[in-house]
C-alpha cells in the first residue's frame, strides 16, 4: 500500500467512490450489485485512507474520517445484511463536516480562514472576519442537509435518497462554494486601492 498515494488513477478513483457513494448504493440496490460493490467500495475507501494519512492540511483528518466511516458501513452492511445502513453515509460525512467547521470556530482560526492563509498569508482583519462568517455559513449548511439526508435515508425511499444525496446535496454545494467565491472576489476588488 505504500505506493498508492502516487497513483494518479488511484487517487482519481478512490476520491470518485467519495462522491458517487449515493449513485453506486443507489445502483447496487436497484440491480442486486451490492455482493460485489461492497468489498470494492471498501478497498477504495481504504485506499483512500492510506492516500490521506501523510497528506498535510487542515482537511487531512476529515478525510481519514470519512473513509473510516465509509469502510465501517461497507463492512456493517455486509456483515449485517443491512443493506439500508449505507444510505447514513452522508449523515456521516455531514456530521462529521459539522464538528470540523463547528469546531474551529472556537478555535484561534475557523477551518476556512485557515484555509484562506494557504493562498493569502497575510488575511486583513476584514477578510478573517469574512471567514469566520463563511465558516458559520458552512456550519448551517451542514445541519440542514445532514438533517435532509437523515430524513431520506429514514424514508428508505431509493428515488428521493439517490436525488437528495447524489444530485440536489451536491448541486446546493456547488452554488454555496460558487456564491462564496463570487463574493469573495468582490470583497477582494473592493479592498484593493
């Protein structure tokens, strides 16, 4: 496993597996495919573990998280026989987003402002106060679509679940990461003398 993390493919896969964990359970419900797709889903995710554990930066640990979780319910729901546990991943990945942003804001430097220094050192007092704000933003962001995904994921509903979880979640934020960029750049042109 040493050599994984300098796998292009590999990384390019096992960083898929992440984002189309709702349209594989999804698919592998809907075709009796979950036999098979369990042990791969698993072996990605811990690849992706293994890629993550030497990477630097804030979002190193949520990603070991993450796949930690993944690779529990992969194996939970084979052992078990509980198909129906998979479809709380993104409750997971929520929740965990939650702690870390929510986390950090009680913390000298909110998740985002460290974020932030990675491109601009130097932030301006403005633009940490701006990422405390974005940090807040996040932090609802997660509570409201934690709370969506819970609630598709209770339903059982595999339509309403695979579009929440594997469309509309994603779409939402995209256009939160859109909208804080767009605004962002306006607050940076407005600074600039």
């Amino acid at each position: 496993m040493r050599g994984l993390g300098s796998q292009p493919l590999l990384r390019l896969a096992t960083g898929a597996i992440v984002l189309a964990w709702p349209l594989l359970v999804g698919f592998g419900l809907a075709h009796n495919g979950l036999h098979w797709l369990l042990p791969l889903m698993a072996l990605l995710l811990l690849a992706r573990l293994f890629q993550v554990r030497k990477q630097a930066g804030p979002m190193r640990r949520v990603l070991q998280t993450v796949a930690l979780a993944g690779i529990a319910l992969c194996a939970a729901s084979a052992l078990l026989k509980a198909h129906q546990l998979l479809l709380f991943y993104p409750v997971v990945v929520n929740a965990v987003m939650l702690a870390v942003f929510g986390g950090s804001l009680w913390s000298a430097m909110p998740l985002v402002e460290r974020l932030a220094r990675l491109h601009e050192p130097n932030l301006p007092p403005q633009g940490v106060r701006y990422t405390r704000q974005v940090t807040r933003i996040w932090c609802l962001f997660f509570i409201v679509n934690g709370t969506i995904a819970l609630f598709t994921a209770l339903q059982g509903d595999m339509r309403l679940w695979t579009a929440w979880n594997g469309v509309i979640a994603y779409l939402l934020m995209g256009s939160l990461m859109a909208g804080e960029w767009l605004v962002r750049r306006r607050l940076m042109k407005r600074e600039q003398p």
